[in-house]
C-alpha cells in the first residue's frame, strides 16, 4: 500500500511537470498571436494612419544671416563665413485647445483584427502679441517685408547681418501624419477665413505639418500693432530701415492697452489610431478632451488636472506650464540652428518590441543646445515634452490569457490533489491512466480559451471553455468514483475554482492579493479535512 501511494504521488508530480511544459508552450503560442495581432495593426497604419502627434501652432518666420568677411591684416583677403539660414518663432500667448473624439474599433479590420481608431474636431483659439511678447517681437523688428539687423564687433566692425523675411513668415501646424488630415483645416484669423494648404517646400525639415500665410495687414499688425491704431503709413517693401528706434517701439509694445491681439481660431478635423497627444507651446495653454470611449488610459509627461470617467464617455483636461516653457525653449533653440540642422522627430509610431504604442512622441531632449553656432557642424534632434490619451482596449484576450494561465498549474494540483483525497479518505481506487486523463481535460481548457477569446468577450470565452471542461470531467469522474455524490462534490469543487479565478482575474488592482488569500484558504481546507488522518495508519 505504502509503495502503490508514493508511487502515485510520484505520477502526480509528474502530470504536474508535463502539464508545466505544455503550459509553456501554450504560452508561446499567445506570444505569437500577439505578435501577429500587433503585425496586423501596424500594417493597418502604415496603409492608413498612424496615432496622431499635435503640437500646439506657432507662426514661423524664415531668417537669413550672412556673414561679414574680416581681414587681420590689410590688403589681404580675410575669410568669409557662408551665410546660413535658420527659422525664428513666435508663440501664441493664449491657446485654449479643445479636442471632441470618437472611437471606433470597428473601422479598420483585418479578419479577427481591429484597430482602435479615433476622429473628431481639434480647436485651437490662439491669441498672439500681448505684453508677455512683445520683447521677442520688438527684437524681429523691421519692416514690413524683410528687417535687416546688423550686428558690431568690440572695435566697431560689421560682423553678420541678419535677414528676417516677414513677407515669408507661415503659421504651422504640425501633424505627425498628414494622412489623418483628410480635409485642410478651416483657419480664422481675426474673424477672416483663410485658406490653409500643404506645404510645397517646406520651412521645417523633418516635421510634417500644415501651413498658413499670413495676409500683409496680419504681418502689419504683428510687427507693429501701434501702427494699425496711429494709422501710419507703411515702409516701402523691400527697403533697409536703419533708423527705427526699438527701444522705442519696445516700450510701446509692452503696454497692453497700445496692443491689438491677434485672434487666430484653428478647427483641424482629425483621424489617428490609438494615441493622441498633444504637445503644449506658447505662454498658457490649456487642453480639454471629450470623447465616447470608457476606458481611457492617460499618457505622456503629464497626467490631467481634472478627469470624469462615465459609461458615456471621458473629459479631461490639462495645464502644465512647466511643460509649455520648456517646450518653448527647445523648438525655439531647434529651429533657431544653422541650416536646419536640428530635427524636431516625431516618434508616434507602433512599438512592436513592446508589444504596444509607444506615447512618448516629442520626447524633450534634456540637453537642449543653447548656442546654435554649437551646432553648425553636427546635426542634432529634439523631442519636445506631450501628453494626452491612449485609447486601450478593454478586453486584451491576450494579456487576460496569459493571466489565467498563471493559476493554471494551481489548478491542475487542486483536481489531482482532490482525485488523492478521495482515494486515501474514501478508499477509492483511481488508476494513473485516468489521472492523465483529467489532466489532459483541464489543459484544454486553455487551448479553447484563446481561440474563443479571439472570436468572442473574454468572459464568454470563459465561461464556455470552463463549463466544457468542467462538463467533461464531471461525467467522467462519475465512473471514476462510482458514484453520483462523490462525482458531484468533486464537479462542485472544480466549478467553484474555476469561478473564483475568474473573480481574481476581473480585479486588476487586488489579483495578487486576492491569489494569496485564495491559496492560503486551499492549503487551510486540505489542512483541515486531513486533521485527523493518520498517515502512517493509510500507508
């Protein structure tokens, strides 16, 4: 008797090897569909769209620099320094941003497959040229065409002259992909609508974005708004103003009341999957998001300031003014380079290694280059600071898969561990060949819950593999046992794990704590029901 329990102890043991094994490998296979799944949808975006990247307007204004050549010694040729170009902003000092979404995972399909997709309307009412800009602008001051600033050396000597091409200068609006951007947005500036279009040259290398041009009287009012008020006339286009005192207008521009704002309204229709996030530029800027779906998941550099989750839908809404300034100074510096030679990279695209979105797009680079002569030889990159949401899924078959199977081999030692009971406390002859059995029975379980999970919800996926094999084992345990109680009771136990590792899995925050309690109350139980046994006595 003792021989014939060891060695069935021993065949439990390994039941419960091979049964880890085949759990790998069935863990393997999630990993691959996963994996394919993931492959699916990012073919969805590289035919479609990708997940949107917005980064809050600002207008931008081509600069050319040219260097004044210099000789140590007379008569003889002094080296000439190429003339560079380089892009300077101006950032609104008001944007209140809006953004009303709906989510839809029904729009890109691929057989099982979906891609959560989003559209909506993007607002942004942008006020420019309070008294937090007038510094900057009285800096860029010229005429109405092009200013030319010429800087001194110590001994009096021209060194550069600087080229600003007011006539040239775009409000941009970059978009990560343009291909979201089904129909140009409508632009108000000032309560005049004008037309927006894709760039035929772009002003900014390796940033994807819409562009406006500024209309002359726009221009007047940004260079010099005292103007439009003290109806001055205009400066001939084209000529040099060496005389304009800008200490003078300087002072000027920073009183409010001389100010007229300039009041730009931007609705950009938009289309993304998965992720939108929004990068924050100017003096204050605030985001409101509104959107149908009831499972938003917050990314970025920034959680929001206020949320409301319902069954309808979320609102949140944003206002970092940490990130806004730093935003400022990186793109600023960035464009500001010789030649372009900082890149601005959007990196809102699938992260296949990971298995998700990467939201991190317009990362902001923690040594920003301050000096852009810094730069002239080498070319750098910058990825600015966003926040904003990410559209997950509620019902991830394969995360909640892989889940359950980490109970699995719990599972399987509660069956064997109750067929063992029954044969030592009841007397019931259990041969190993129908131990294997079982087992194979509650394997299968896992084989027809991914592929069901992938066809249906996961809880009906569930629910219809654990009554099938909780079915199967129960009429087979009435032969096994003799008997229908004892068939009932071991039916009844089976069904009540089954139930209470699906409870553990739907509570995402307590599954680990709730995996303890429920282990420590089995051993409790087997404890319990085997008080009184005598081993020694059975073996």
């Amino acid at each position: 008797m003792q021989k014939t329990l060891l060695t069935k102890l021993s065949i439990i043991i390994g039941l419960c090897i091979v049964c880890s094994i085949g759990l790998t490998m069935i863990s393997d296979i999630i990993y691959e569909r996963q994996y394919y799944a993931e492959s699916v949808i990012k073919e969805i975006t590289q035919q479609h769209v990708n997940p949107q990247e917005v980064i809050n307007p600002f207008i931008a204004i081509p600069t050319t620099v040219t260097s004044a050549c210099q000789s140590d010694t007379p008569n003889i040729k002094g080296k000439c320094e190429p003339s560079y170009s380089k892009i300077e902003t101006v950032f609104a000092t008001q944007t209140q941003a809006t953004q009303n979404l709906k989510v839809n995972t029904d729009t890109y399909k691929r057989g099982i497959y979906s891609a959560t997709s989003y559209e909506g309307q993007l607002t942004f009412d942008q006020s420019y040229m309070s008294a937090d800009n007038a510094d900057k602008t009285a800096t860029l001051l010229g005429n109405d065409s092009e200013s030319v600033t010429t800087s001194l050396n110590t001994d009096k000597t021209p060194l550069a002259k600087t080229i600003i091409h007011w006539n040239k200068a775009k409000l941009i609006i970059p978009v990560s992909d343009l291909r979201g951007v089904a129909t140009l947005p409508t632009i108000t500036i000032n309560q005049k609508s004008i037309k927006a279009h894709y760039p035929q040259i772009p002003m900014i290398d390796n940033l994807t974005y819409v562009e406006v041009a500024i209309p002359k009287d726009v221009l007047d009012q940004l260079i010099n708004p005292t103007r439009q008020q003290n109806k001055e006339p205009r400066v001939v286009a084209g000529s040099i103003n060496t005389d304009l005192n800008k200490s003078e207008v300087s002072s000027k521009l920073s009183n409010p009341r001389d100010n007229q704002a300039l009041n730009i309204v931007i609705d950009l229709p938009l289309v993304g999957i998965s992720n939108l996030t929004t990068v924050p530029t100017g003096q204050n800027f605030t985001l409101s998001m509104h959107s149908d779906w009831q499972t938003p998941n917050f990314i970025g550099k920034a959680l929001p300031n206020t949320k409301s989750i319902t069954a309808v839908g979320f609102d949140a809404s944003w206002q970092n003014q940490y990130l806004t300034v730093a935003n400022n100074q990186y793109l600023s510096q960035c464009l500001s380079a010789p030649n372009h030679q900082c890149t601005v990279i959007s990196e809102s695209t699938l992260n296949t290694d990971s298995h998700s979105y990467n939201p991190n797009s317009f990362e902001a680079s923690r040594n920003p280059t301050t000096d852009s002569a810094a730069v002239a030889g080498s070319n750098q990159s910058v990825l600015l600071n966003s926040f904003g949401v990410s559209f997950a899924s509620p019902n991830d078959v394969y995360l909640q898969t892989e889940r359950a199977m980490k109970y699995a081999l719990l599972l399987m030692l509660v069956s064997f561990g109750t067929f063992f009971l029954f044969e030592v406390l009841k007397s019931s002859r259990i041969h190993p060949i129908q131990y294997l059995l079982v087992g194979c029975a509650l394997f299968v379980f896992y084989i027809l819950l991914l592929p069901l999970a992938e066809q249906i919800a996961f809880w009906q996926a569930y629910m219809v593999a654990a009554s099938a094999c909780v079915g199967l084992i129960g009429w087979y345990s009435y032969y096994v046992f003799g008997g229908f109680k004892r068939a009932l009771i071991f039916t009844a136990t089976l069904a009540g794990l089954y139930a209470a590792f699906f409870g553990i899995l739907s509570t995402e925050d307590l599954n680990l704590l709730l995996g303890a309690i429920f282990c420590f109350v089995i051993l409790a139980c087997v404890m319990v029901m085997t008080r009184k046994l005598d081993w020694y006595k059975v073996t």
